[in-house]
C-alpha cells in the first residue's frame, strides 16, 4: 500500500484556518485520498475523501496537487471540537479487501 | 445514517478468560466488517478483515486463533479475545463499508476499551 506521510502535530488558534498536510509521493493512478479524524477514546470519523479534484464538504476542503503526490485537508474556522487526530489514508477501491492502514496522522491542538 | 456500534464500550475481566466484542452495522449491510486495536499515543493497527459467511483474513503478526471473528451475518461481527493477558489489554474498534454505494467510506464504531487484569 502506498505510505503517507503527515507532521506528527500542528497547532492552530481557534477561529482561524488550518492547513493540514500530508505527502503521498508513491501514490497510484487509482487510489483515493481519505482523510479521518479521532477524537479522544473515540473511533474514527470520515471528514472528506477525493480523487483527482478538490472536494468541499460542510466539515473541511480537500486540495489535492496536480501531480496528487501531495494533498491538504483545510478546516476554514477552527473550533476546540476540531481537537483531534488528523489521519490522511491512501485507498484503492478495486483492492478487492478494501482495507484502511493509518499511519501516525497530525494531532491538531485547537488553542482558544 | 451509517451507524456503526459496538458493545460492550468497556469491559475489565481477569487474565486467562475470554472476551467477545460484539460490532453492528445499524442501518446499513456490510459484506466486511474490519477489526482494529489501538495502543495508548498509538495509531490503529488492522488485525483483521471479517467476511460475512467465510473465514476472516488476518494480517500478519495477528494470531488467529487468539483472535477469533465471527461474521455471521450482514450486520453483525464478532471478536473473541480467548485466554486474555494484560498484554491485549487495548482499544478495539471496528469498522464497516456499506454493501451498496458509498463504497468509499469506512464507518468506525466507538471502541471497546478492554481491561485484563
């Protein structure tokens, strides 16, 4: 499985925005870019996935480089329930197990 | 919608017994259901992929016949910790994909935060 490679943490003033990196330099044609997040003694939570284009949903955007080696999950106002452990997770659907591997993720401190 | 749950949420219980974690999809199907343990700072690591109607796959490094799934059907899958130690003392969750569509995404259940004394 292609590896990703994300800062082991990052803070972030609450109401401001917060870029959240993440490199995927062996990135294949077919895989998608998830990005999770987990909150304390919780499981994971599903913020934004994409392919090829950036993707906007209510919770965050997706940025994705042209050549996709890289990409940037962008949460536009930080709040303290945004605290959490950020996971960027490389996913080919036509992998027939479908399974997810997390690497170490981004722990984001939300200062108030 | 995609309510993944899991019971119990804790469990604390004395070395050498054994432990079931039960995991449902509530409002969806799931062909595969997916079994994670996660260590204190640690991420989640994937210990195995439950099949509905057919023999888990387990990743390596993961003992299958400690670790025992049970997907029995399309809502439902179980872990069995046999003979626990301190050792797996652990968080484990669980996940789901939905049968049909959104075939994308992965839904996490809550955890079981497992205790042996």
């Amino acid at each position: 499985d292609a590896k990703t490679t994300q800062p082991n943490s990052m803070e972030s003033n609450e109401e401001e925005p917060v870029h959240l990196p993440c490199n995927h330099s062996t990135i294949s044609g077919t895989d998608y870019i998830h990005w999770y997040r987990q909150l304390p003694s919780q499981g994971p939570e599903y913020v934004i996935h994409g392919l090829t284009s950036n993707v906007n949903n209510r919770m965050a955007s997706l940025a994705i480089a042209e050549d996709r080696k890289s990409s940037t999950l962008i949460l536009h106002r930080a709040t303290l329930r945004d605290a959490a452990v950020y996971y960027c997770i490389l996913r080919d659907p036509f992998n027939t197990g479908n399974q997810f591997y997390f690497g170490t993720g981004t722990s984001l401190t939300v200062i108030p | 919608g995609a309510v993944v749950s899991q019971h119990p949420s804790r469990v604390i219980c004395k070395s050498g017994t054994s432990v079931k974690i039960e995991c449902r999809s509530l409002d969806f199907q799931a062909t595969t259901m997916f079994w994670y343990r996660q260590f204190p700072k640690k991420s989640l690591m994937l210990m195995a992929t439950s099949n509905e109607g057919s023999k888990a796959t387990y990743e390596q490094g993961v003992e299958k016949d400690k670790f025992l799934i049970n997907h029995a059907s399309l809502t439902l899958s179980t872990l069995t910790v046999t003979s626990a130690h301190p050792e797996d003392s652990s968080f484990y969750i669980c996940s789901a994909s939905p049968l049909a569509g959104r075939g994308n995404e992965q839904f996490f259940g809550p955890g079981t935060r497992l205790t042996v004394l």
